[in-house]
C-alpha cells in the first residue's frame, strides 16, 4: 500500500476512478487514526502515550492497485471539500434502479 499526500491522493483517486468507469469498483475506507503503528504493549509495561492530535486514514483500492493517506485535523475541511467535488465528477455513470410495479389487490 502506498502512502500518499493528500493532493498526490486526490490526483490517484481521480486515476483508479477513470480506471474502474468501464468495468470495475473502487472501495474506500475511511478510519480514526492515532499515529500508532505498533501493537498495544502487555500487561505489566507502560501503556502508549495519548495522541497529541487525531487523524483519519483514507484508503482506496481498485483491483490491486492501493493507495493511502493520512489527513490531519487541521486538514480536513480542505480535504473534504476536494473530495466531495471529486465524486460528483466521477459518480455520474451511475445505473439507474427500475422500481418493480406493484398491484394493489382490492379484496
């Protein structure tokens, strides 16, 4: 998995979601992140120190291709904003569901 910048992450997203416009999906996860990359410590030994400041982790995956970021706190309006206008660009080849007609049956 690559770890990326936030714009290097946008500009990727972009790419896999060209990529999986024909046939394919993209699936994205979105996690609390604490910077902590080891495991909790046993009993008897000193317990890991508190965040200074929370962090999502953003990842996305097509096929095998993955690729990650990590979005600080003072980050993510700006983040979120660029996401947001991301998807309404590249979610428009939507199907679109055809709802089963149903017959009232009077009795």
């Amino acid at each position: 998995m690559v770890l990326l910048e936030n714009d290097m992450f946008l500009t990727e997203l972009t790419k896999l979601f060209q990529k999986a416009r024909a046939d394919g999906s993209v699936t994205m996860t979105f996690k609390r992140y604490d910077g902590i990359d080891k495991p909790q410590p046993r009993e008897g030994k000193p317990p890991l120190p508190e965040p200074h400041e929370h962090m999502c982790l953003v990842r996305a995956k097509s096929r095998s291709k993955k690729i990650a970021t990590v979005i600080k706190q003072k980050e993510i309006n700006k983040f979120q904003v660029a996401y947001s206008n991301l998807l309404k660009g590249n979610l428009d080849g939507l199907k679109k569901l055809k709802k089963p007609k149903i017959k009232n049956k009077a009795e």
